[in-house]
C-alpha cells in the first residue's frame, strides 16, 4: 500500500513562484518551457514519495548552477530551510555565480531575472 501524498503548503507555491521568476523561458536548446521540466521532476519526486522538502528541492534543482551560485543558495536556506539548501547543492554541478563552463553566460542571463 502506497504511503499518503504530502501535503504541499504556501512553502512550496512560493518555491514554484520562485522557480517560475527564475526559469522564465525554454530549457537551452529546447521548445519546451523550463517550468514544464521542473514540474516533471517534481512530479516524479512526489510520485517516489519524496515529501515536500523534495519538491521544493526538485523545484529548485537547476536554480544555483544556471547562474544563481552560493547567494542563491543562502536565499533558498533562509526561504525553504537547511534540508532544501542541502538537495539543492548536492544536485548542483557549480556553487559558484560566474562559471567558466560553456553556456555559463546563458545561466547568468537567467540569474539576471531573479535580481530584476
């Protein structure tokens, strides 16, 4: 028997109201609108039984490595909590706001949106 689905309270509309401010277009390369992906992998997450820190974590994956680096990070801590921040870094590739690796200035541009 599957466990019940989390509850998802006003934390996690204001992760997807955050994810939304900071994904505003289509994934590089795609047609697709980043918030569609991020809503798959939080579908899948929830689908696993992952609760709600999971979520907003799965929300928020992509977030510090496109562009948003270590400030970003202490902003999803203070906002989501520890447990978040952690899920996040652990799924980053960088922590850092000015990566050299290709396609970098494309994730700063989408960072540029959080600060507008």
């Amino acid at each position: 028997m599957r466990a019940a689905a989390p509850l998802l309270s006003d934390r996690f509309l204001a992760a997807v109201a955050l994810a939304a401010k900071l994904h505003p277009g289509r994934r590089l390369g795609t047609e697709i609108p980043y918030m569609a992906h991020l809503l798959v992998v939080t579908g899948l997450v929830l689908e696993d039984g992952g609760g709600e820190s999971e979520a907003i974590a799965a929300l928020l994956h992509d977030s510090v490595e496109d562009g948003g680096g270590r400030p970003l990070l202490g902003q999803i801590e203070r906002e989501f909590g520890p447990d978040v921040a952690m899920i996040v870094a652990a799924c980053s590739d960088t922590l850092e706001a000015d990566d050299p690796r290709p396609g970098a200035s494309a994730r700063r541009a989408i960072s540029s949106t959080c600060r507008a």
